[in-house]
C-alpha cells in the first residue's frame, strides 16, 4: 500500500530538497525525454521561473503528441450535500447550518435529462458528500444505473471504498473514481479533517491501491492547493502517481489541481496559488508524465482556461452546477464551490473550436478494450 511507501519520504526534507534547486538542475531536467522525481523537483521550483517559456513549448509538443488538438468535455452532477465529515475548508461540513440533500433516483433521472439538453455530454462526473447509510455503496449503484442509459463514461467523486465495493460499482457500469487526497502532509492532515472516515489518513491514502486492485478503468487524483506548502503536496503526489502506475499500469490516470476558495463556515485558504505559478506546476507535470490527463474545472476563469487549453491541459468542466438539483431548478442548497467559468457548454465549446481545437464529448467506451 502507498502508505507504506510515503513513509520513505520526510515532508520537511522534500520541501528543503525543493528549494534547494538551481537553474542548472532546471535545465539538466528540460534535456530528458524521461523525469525522474528530483528532475520534477527541479521544474516545480523557484529555480525554474525564468524557464517557464522553453517549459510552455515542452508541455505543449507532448501534449500534442499524445492527445493531439482535442479537449475532453465532462459535467458534474452532485447528488447529495450530505456528509459525516468535518473539513474545515468544505461548504458540505457536517457542522455547518445548511440544507442537506440527497436527490432521489426519479430527481437524479430529471438530472440527467436536463444535463443532456445542455450539450452531448457522454462524461459525467457523479458527486457526493461522505454520509454511508444516506448516499453509500447501494444509493450509487442505483444512481449508476439510472445515469447509464444517459452517458457511456461515468465517473464517482465520493467516499473512499472497500475494494469489493469498487468491483461492484464497476460491474454496475463505473468507469473512473475521482479521489483528492487533499493533503499528503500527514502530520497536519488530522487538523482539517478532524472527525469522520475522512479523518483517517491510510485509509485515505490507500484508497488509490483499492481502485487499482478493483481493476477501475481511469483514476483522477489530486490535492487542495491552499492547505499546506503546494510545492511540496505536489511532489508527494508525483510520487503517489509514479507508484500506481508501476503497481496498476492497466489503468488510465488523471490529476487536477483545484485552487481552494473561502468556505462556508469562514476558512481561508492558507496558501495563494497565482495564475503564473499554476500554469508552471501544469507545465512540470506534463514533461514529467506525457500520459497523465490534466484537467480543468470551473473553478478557473475563462480566460485563464483559454489560454492553458493549447500548453497542457486535456480536459475541462463546462455548465457546471456544483450543487443537488441545480440543472433542473435553482435550489436552496449550497454549492460546494464557486464557479468562476460559468459559461454554457455550447460558449466553450465553441471557444475550444475557435482556437483550432476540438471539442470531445466521448473518447472511451468499454467495448473497445
């Protein structure tokens, strides 16, 4: 399990190791075909800024060369705000004061409905707050089988599960889990989750091996950038990626790295991230892994997910509604997170189009495997 493995690596010293970098390491890094950890180190530093130009055009020639002109299109649809967790950066924590809901299944099918009136989408991402006994294993298969005949690609962002429970999710027609580990820094991880399942680091952490084991088709994964040292958490999560690729190399995989914005409840975010700096951190993970899909959600602003279409980025949320019911009305419940890009599909889309790219709705389907 890659708690075993983490426990090699000392945060302090992988920060210092980080900083220690200089514009030699950063150029030795740019001349290989194939990164290494401390090459990606190198590339994620301070040392690197002034290379971030010759980095755009290395990141944009492989993303070419594996992706070609085309941008995947997927929307989310949350099911339920209900949670058991505590985080205290998350608009869901089951300590806050506002609407719990949960769709039912007849409320999940109109939601389905009115997603496919916004566009040909065929990649949904299904949503959900940690809360076992309302939105669990038996509600998301169902969920999963009402959400089937609407899309050929489903994906879950939920809570972490048993193996045999992935197993069954993808025999009742899952594709991919999406799972953020939020932090790898497990001395500070209890201190934003501090009570339920969510509170439990291996558990957490180890989730990844149990989608790899369950034979998952595709695994998104990724860390809050505004919890602990960015630089750091990314470089414990390039080690995360290059251990499930060795372990479960018949899966696909996925990374995102979502900027932290004020929470319900008043958190604030204990690191700013800049525009400059995400697209440097996008451009290093591109060189150091030529496969990985980087994605976009509205979280960002157009313009900025305009311009990092063409130099890394391969997909992107578009319509989004980040809370229950929110395509068929406008509900009372809160959102998970504040849309910065709230354009319709069709506007990014036709974005997408008019800077020489296509826009891909579907691009697996498991009867080719």
């Amino acid at each position: 399990m890659f708690s075993d493995e983490l426990k090699k690596y000392d945060w302090d010293a992988t920060t210092r190791q980080i900083m220690s970098m200089t514009s030699r390491d950063v150029e030795a890094a740019l001349t290989k075909e194939h990164l290494d950890i401390r090459d990606f180190m190198a590339l994620i530093s301070p040392a690197a800024v002034p290379y971030l130009e010759p980095m755009a055009q290395l990141s944009h020639r492989y993303t070419l060369e594996r992706f070609g002109k085309t941008i995947s299109l997927y929307i989310p649809l949350y099911v339920s705000n209900a949670c058991t967790n505590h985080c205290v950066y998350c608009g869901f924590n089951h300590n806050n004061p506002i609407n719990r809901v949960t769709l039912t299944l007849d409320q999940v099918k109109a939601e389905c409905e009115a997603i496919r009136r916004l566009g040909p989408f065929e990649n949904l991402l299904i949503v959900s707050g940690e809360f076992p006994s309302l939105n669990g294993v038996d509600y998301l298969e169902q969920v999963l089988r009402v959400a089937r005949p609407y899309f050929n690609n489903l994906t879950i962002e939920v809570m972490p599960m048993k193996t045999e429970n992935y197993r069954r999710l993808t025999e009742s027609g899952l594709n991919g889990v999406v799972c953020f580990q939020e932090t790898y820094n497990e001395a500070n991880y209890r201190k934003y989750h501090p009570q339920g399942m969510k509170s439990i680091f291996d558990w957490r952490v180890n989730g990844f091996d149990r989608m790899g084991q369950a034979g998952v088709h595709k695994i998104g994964m990724g860390v809050l950038i505004g919890l602990e040292d960015w630089r750091t958490d990314v470089t414990m999560m390039a080690r995360h990626l290059r251990y499930l690729r060795r372990n479960y190399w018949k899966t696909r995989y996925s990374i995102n790295f979502p900027r932290m914005c004020p929470a319900e409840g008043g958190y604030q975010p204990s690191v700013v991230m800049t525009d400059k700096e995400l697209a440097q951190l996008t451009f290093a993970f591109r060189i150091f892994d030529h496969d990985v899909d980087i994605s976009y959600s509205t979280r960002e602003n157009p313009r900025f997910r305009a311009n990092m279409m063409k130099l890394g980025v391969t997909s992107m949320s578009a319509g989004s509604k980040t809370e229950p019911g929110g395509y068929v009305s406008t509900p009372d419940a809160l959102e998970q997170f504040e849309v910065s890009d709230s354009r319709s599909p069709q506007a990014v889309a036709e974005e997408i189009r008019a800077l020489g790219y296509e826009a891909v709705w579907k691009d697996w389907d498991k009867i080719f495997d």
